[in-house]
C-alpha cells in the first residue's frame, strides 16, 4: 500500500507511466485517484505532456529557483493528474524549492565569511612577519600584474600568469653587467665575485670583452650594500634580473635600511618565451622598482624588445624568502651575443 503524504513523489520513471496513461490503463487511472489526485515526476519526459492532453488530464512542469550558489542543484519536477490537485502540488513544490535554495544561499554565505576570516587572519600573520623583521625583506616569491605583457600571447580573455622569485645574489655592485664565473666559495658570495669594469660603462658594450675584464676591487660601500637577483616569467619574456640599490657608486652615503632606501634599479638577461631566443637588447634596459608596505608590495617599469613603450607594473609578495640565496652568475653569463650567435647558427642550419 503506498502511503499518503501532501505530494507524492513517484520512483518510476515518467515515460512507462505515460505509455500506460496513453493505453487508457484502468489500474493506472485507479492508483493516481487514490494519491490525491495526482503523481510527481523528477525529471523530464515530453511523452507525459502528450499524455495528459490526450487524456484531459491537468499537467505543468515546475522548477524551483535558478539562481544558485555553486554546487546548487535546480530542483525540478513533473506533476500530472486532476487539475486541482496540479495546482495545489506545484505551488507546495515551488515553496519547497525556494526554501531549499534560500538554505544553499545561507549555507554558501557562511563558507564565504568563514574563507574571508581565514584570508584575513593569513594576511595579518603574513604582514606581522614581515614587520617583525628588524629591516624589509624582499626575496620570496612575487605575482605580477602588467596588463600589456599577460594580454600580449593570449589577449585580455586568457591572461598569463606573471611571477617572479627574488633572491639575495653575490654579484659586484660595479659589475653588475659583468659575464661571471659561478663561485661556490661563501666568502665570495659576500664580498661580491669576480671583478669587472662598471655596469654603465659597458652597458652597450661587447659581451666578449665584459667577459675577460680585469678584476676591480669592490669598494668598502659598495661591499655593505644588498644586490638581488630574480627569476622571472613575465608572459612574453623570461630570464635572470639582477637588482641592486639605485645610489651604487663608491661616493654615494652608506647604506642604512630597506625602508630609507627603498627604491633599486635592476637589469635583466632572458629569452623570448615563443621560440626562446636570447633577447640581446635587454641589457641596454636600465629600469627601476619601488617597494613599500614592508616590503610586500612593488611597483616599476620594464622594458621588452616585443613591446613598444615602457610597461608599467605592480607586484605583490605571497610568500616569504627569509634571506634565501642564489648565484645568478651561471645563467647571466650564459645569457650573452656568444650563445646568441651560437644558438642562431644551429637554428638556420
């Protein structure tokens, strides 16, 4: 015996059932009067409709509310019987579902809140760390935002991912420029590599000839000044950034802190990411950065040989380097016109 409720919601499937209704089945015609008049369908059959008009039998197919949170269902149905008995059922349906989605709605909100708070309370943590630092630390990873260069392979609809990863470096601050030989001795990474001649004076000059220049001692000033260097993707155009304090020279005062001095100037050696040929002219780029906010938030200018114009761009740190370290020496110096030149004859021939 099937039990009685204010709707009821039959298992069966809706297209045996309308095949029945369109046989005139008595048993069929017997069951649905003993059901308050009608029976509820999920789901969707169009046999159904054509059934109930043939017979003269009420119908509708009833939705609940489309507008859902993600992961919503519409709650969907098909009643057919005595007219009246429709009506009643798919009004009760309708109230059902729009109480149903009212509950997503709330449960969806509460989620939401609770993934702010969350957020919130890690970027709090986040920012506490960094100020807990007795100066700014910039190394760490860093996401980018440059609409020129993420719009520039894939157009507005599919940007790229812009990131780059900042890391203490042991380079000369008069050499910056300077092809070098990859050292693994500490000591060299803290007083600076091997010489050279200065970063400006050859900064349109021949890499053969940065390569095999004499050593020139780094001065007491210049040694105490933090250098970096940073991996970088930035859509079009990838490589090694090296980033130094802008007042370099052996003349300038003495460094103090992150905070008093928080704008750096950086070049940068790297490929074009389509065929991944060497980009010569990134060397004469001389651009620089600003940070603020302890460090967490960036803001400069680059330059790339496939983009006309400056490029305006702002960054904003994820997560912490704690000092971390890293020689840029190996991939700057392989970055030069002697690996272009090489890599340029085994591709033409």
């Amino acid at each position: 015996m099937v039990e009685r409720s204010r709707y009821h919601v039959r298992k069966e499937t809706p297209a045996p059932f309308a095949a029945r209704f369109a046989r005139g089945d008595a048993e069929t015609r017997f069951v649905l009067a003993k059901l308050n008049g009608c029976r509820i369908y999920r789901g969707h059959c169009y046999d159904l409709s054509r059934a109930a008009a043939a017979l003269s039998l009420g119908y509708e197919a009833v939705s609940g509310p489309v507008d859902l949170p993600p992961g919503g269902q519409v709650q969907q149905c098909q009643i057919i019987g005595e007219a009246t008995a429709v009506a009643t059922n798919a009004m009760t349906f309708k109230q059902d579902a729009e109480k149903k989605a009212q509950e997503q709605w709330a449960s969806y909100n509460v989620k939401l809140e609770i993934a702010k708070a969350q957020k919130q309370a890690k970027h709090q943590a986040f920012l506490d760390q960094a100020k807990a630092n007795d100066d700014w630390d910039l190394t760490g990873k860093w996401t980018i935002r440059c609409d020129e260069l993420s719009h520039y392979s894939n157009g507005p609809d599919y940007p790229e991912m812009l990131r780059m990863e900042i890391f203490k470096d042991g380079y000369k601050l008069n050499a910056v420029c300077v092809d070098e030989v990859e050292s693994d001795s500490e000591e060299e990474f803290s007083h600076g590599y091997f010489g050279g001649v200065s970063g400006l004076q050859y900064q349109y000059g021949n890499t053969e000839r940065r390569a095999h220049a004499a050593p020139v001692p780094e001065s007491a000033a210049d040694s105490r000044r933090p250098r970096y260097c940073a991996r970088f993707q930035f859509g079009v155009a990838q490589g090694i950034m090296r980033i130094y304090p802008s007042s370099s020279t052996p003349s300038s005062p003495e460094w103090t802190t992150m905070k008093e001095n928080p704008t750096f100037h950086f070049r940068w050696r790297g490929r074009e990411t389509g065929e991944g040929e060497i980009q010569l002219q990134a060397l004469e780029y001389l651009r620089s950065m600003t940070f603020s906010d302890s460090g967490l938030k960036v803001k400069g200018v680059f330059d790339c040989p496939c983009i006309s114009g400056a490029l305006c761009f702002t960054g904003t740190k994820t997560s912490h380097g704690r000092g971390q370290t890293l020689s840029s020496a190996r991939e700057w110096s392989e970055l030069n016109d002697k690996t272009w030149n090489k890599e340029c004859s085994s591709r033409w021939h």
